[in-house]
C-alpha cells in the first residue's frame, strides 16, 4: 500500500478522543518484551494506540519486539525489521561479524564501537532510523523514540519528535560503579556506559520528552540537564485484563516471586536473597521464584552459595505471559526489591493480581505501590534485615494480604493503565505536531540548541564519540 492510500485509509473515520487517527512511527532500538521494560512499554503502548484507533508501525532492531496483534485492531499495527549486526546475540555475544555482513560504515562503527568496549546500538540505530525515516518522508505524522537519544535523531527525521525517557541511564551507570571491585571493573563500567554522554547531548536538544514518573522527571532534569518544561509525566501501567485475581489458581505456601531481567546491582537482587535466608530461619518453607536469567557468577550466584539456598531459589526465563500470570498468582508475596526503578512494571502488574506486595523505596517505586501499610509494605532500598522483616510479617499474615491485594489492585485500576498511558500520550503528539505546525521555516524545532547538519554529522566525524558511544 502506498503512503497516499494509507494516509487517506487512515483518515476515514474519528481516533477515540474524536480527533483524526494518526500515522505513528515508534522507534526502539531494542524490543524483547520478555527481558527488560523498553519491550514491555512498546508491545503495550503500541497495542492500545492501535485500539484508540491510529496506525501505528513499530520500527524496531534486534531482539525484535513481539506485538499484540489482536483482531481489533491488526490492520492498524505493523513491525518494521531494522536490523544491526546483532553483536549481543546468544549463544556467541560480543561475536565478530564475517567480513560478508557488513552493509555500510554504520555497521563498522557498531563493530569498532563494541571492540572498544563500548555500547554501539543507541547511536547505529539513531543513524539507521534517521536513514529509514528521511527516506519515508511524508508517511508519519509523529516519530516517537523509545529512549534511544541517539545523535541521528537530532534535526529533521521526517516528521514531529516526541522521546520517551524511562530513567537516565546515568543512574545505572553510578549504581553499577559504587559496585564496582577493582579499577579494571570501573574501567570496564565507564567504557560500557560511556553513550550516556551522547545521550546527555541528544536530550538537552529535545523538543518534547515522555517520562513515566514524577521521580524520573526530576531526574531528567537534574541528570540530563533537559529543561522542567520540556519533560511530561505520562504514567505507563499494567495490562489489567491479564493481570488480574483468580481465586482458583492455588497459593503455593511461602512462594515469594520478583523480576530481575539482569544480574545488576540496581535490581538489588542480591539483598533479596540475603533476605530470604533470615525468613527461612523462621519461615523454612519460605522459597523465591526469580522471573529472569540464572547467573552463573557474580553478586547472586556467590550470596545463593554462600547462604546455602540452592534448592530454595529458582530462575525462570523465555515463559508466555499466561504463565507470568499464573506464577504470580500462585505466590504468597510478590516483592521488589530494587536500589532504584523509573517506574516498576513488576509491582504494577504484581498489584493488578492482587497478590500483596513487599517494595523498597527506591526511584519511583513508591509512586507505584503507595503508602506502607494501606497497598503494600514499603523498606528502605539496600536494606536485607528490613525486607527480610517485610516478608515474614506479611507470609505469616493471611488477614494483611489479603487487604492489601485488594486495595493494590484498586490503586492500579484507577492509576496505571496501558490505555491511559495510549490517551496521555497521543494528547503529546498531537501537541508536538501543533508546535511544529507553528514553527516558521528554517528555525530548529527544539529550544537553545539548534541542530544543524554539522550537529547530527557530530557521530560520524567526533573522535570520542565514535569510540565510545
């Protein structure tokens, strides 16, 4: 179908909010929905865009994302496959490609970039969709980036901009270095993160930033150096209709369930199995049920040998969301217990099954799970004796977990949906289009930094950045 014929199909009738539907490109650089919250929000946001009534054409590299195609709404939502080399793929992450494979000088940045000990995919991809966009001129009414901020998204890529900002990554950065043993770990650490300058530069020339969380926003400000008036809170959520209580799945006695999708220090894993050997002092039917990769060294592989819990901490990973659900159902507590998280999907959707929840206070978490006592038991971020405090009292409490499941998913009905999240965000695209509408011709669209050729010609040409971000 022709770009004409799809913006005149595409035009026929009224979206939801009684508007004209859309022509949306959502870009993500990475889309695994089973591994990581940047699949997770572009499955979700993209499905209910799509039932709002806009055609939505999810533009995406390796690990590509996975839509939700429903009868409803298919002939509105399409993937789009941009790939890269694919350099982090298993079974042989870090490969070098066969001298066949490569394309263009992107593909031998990516390549110089990842022997270098950097991270290449927010900058190639930026560069790819840039490429993939300016040649579909015309064809999109919006382009909304999934936190790529890479250098090729600055200046014109076709059409208004808007860009979701989880977290800053520099939080990632400065948590995993405060662990950090040894000056060849940090070494290693700065080198890997060493994109977030890019994306620092790329964010202050913003036009129009989505992020998920007053405690994100403020971050953003603080971290990045965006402007407070350029940042917007759109609160993502869980898939309520999925996410939700059956009284027949059978509690398994002591079952505590959390996500972790990576052996990282910001995911405080390792407090949570420090944790769970003082509850199995008086709990010893206590057990925990990680949703994620089981590592073979580091943090949590020593503190699961070190405390002896071999037999009482199992990994799960590649499960549809049928038995995501049914798993966390089954536990008696769900339990986040993160240093820090931009909002916390897990909590949400672990809210949304009334099963009672144990959090930290890290980041935005208590945005999500509310006031100790009345939705959640809530400790501080870091601290194994006060979880471990947590998770007794509320195992050895029917009564309390039963209210605060209940008054959980009340909280996540009224608050954090994926179809609130859709509203919120389309009433920014159409803002987003309204100023670039408003813009005389020749004035770059984002304030006090314009971008000009040389400025997203700055990859290919800096020194720096070509080798590290």
């Amino acid at each position: 179908m022709t770009a004409e014929a799809r913006g005149a199909g595409a035009r026929q009738d009224s979206a939801a909010d009684g508007e004209r539907p859309l022509n949306i490109a959502l870009l993500t650089y990475k889309g695994n929905p089973f591994c990581g919250g940047q699949g997770v929000y572009v499955r979700h946001l993209s499905r209910e865009l799509a039932r709002l009534g806009h055609r939505v054409e999810v533009i995406g590299s390796q690990p590509y994302p996975v839509l939700d195609e429903g009868a409803d709404h298919r002939d509105r939502l399409s993937l789009t496959e941009l790939p890269s080399l694919d350099l982090y793929r298993q079974p042989d992450p870090f490969r070098t490609p066969g001298r066949g494979e490569y394309r263009d000088w992107i593909d031998a940045l990516e390549v110089a970039t990842m022997w270098t000990g950097g991270f290449p995919e927010p900058l190639t991809f930026s560069l790819r969709a840039r490429r993939h966009l300016r040649a579909r001129r015309g064809e999109f009414d919006v382009v909304h980036d999934n936190q790529t901020l890479g250098y090729g998204l600055l200046g014109d890529v076709g059409a208004p901009l808007v860009t979701t900002i989880h977290h800053p990554i520099t939080v990632d950065r400065q948590l995993e270095l405060d662990a950090a043993q040894g000056w060849q770990r940090r070494y290693s650490v700065r080198r890997w993160y060493a994109f977030t300058r890019m994306q620092k530069r790329v964010a202050r020339r913003l036009p129009s930033v989505l992020t998920v969380s007053g405690t994100s926003r403020q971050e953003i400000v603080d971290h990045l150096g965006v402007s407070r008036d350029r940042v917007h809170v759109v609160h993502i959520g869980a898939d309520t209709d999925l996410f939700s209580p059956d009284p027949s799945v059978p509690v398994v006695p002591g079952r505590i369930v959390t996500t972790s999708s990576a052996d990282v220090p910001l995911k405080g894993l390792v407090f949570l199995v420090e944790a769970l050997a003082k509850v199995r002092t008086e709990r010893p039917d206590a057990h925990l049920v990680v949703v994620g990769n089981r590592p073979s060294e580091g943090p949590v592989a020593q503190a699961v040998e070190h405390y002896g819990l071999e037999g009482a901490v199992d990994f799960v990973k590649g499960i549809s969301d049928a038995e995501l659900v049914g798993l966390v159902r089954s536990a008696e507590v769900a339990c986040v217990p993160s240093l820090y998280e931009g909002f916390s999907l897990p909590a949400a959707e672990a809210m949304a099954t009334a099963t009672p929840l144990v959090a930290t206070t890290g980041g935005a978490i208590p945005e999500v799970a509310g006031r100790d006592g009345e939705t959640c038991l809530a400790v501080a971020p870091g601290d194994a004796g006060a979880l471990a405090a947590a998770l007794v009292r509320l195992l050895g409490d029917p009564e309390l977990r039963v209210r605060l499941g209940r008054a959980g998913r009340a909280r996540v009905l009224e608050r954090f949906t994926w179809a609130r999240a859709a509203e919120g965000t389309v009433s920014h695209y159409r803002d987003a289009m309204d100023r670039s509408a408003s813009t005389p011709p020749g004035r770059a669209v984002a304030p006090h930094a314009p971008a000009t050729l040389a400025t997203e010609q700055f990859a290919a040409s800096d020194p720096e950045s070509r080798a590290t971000c």
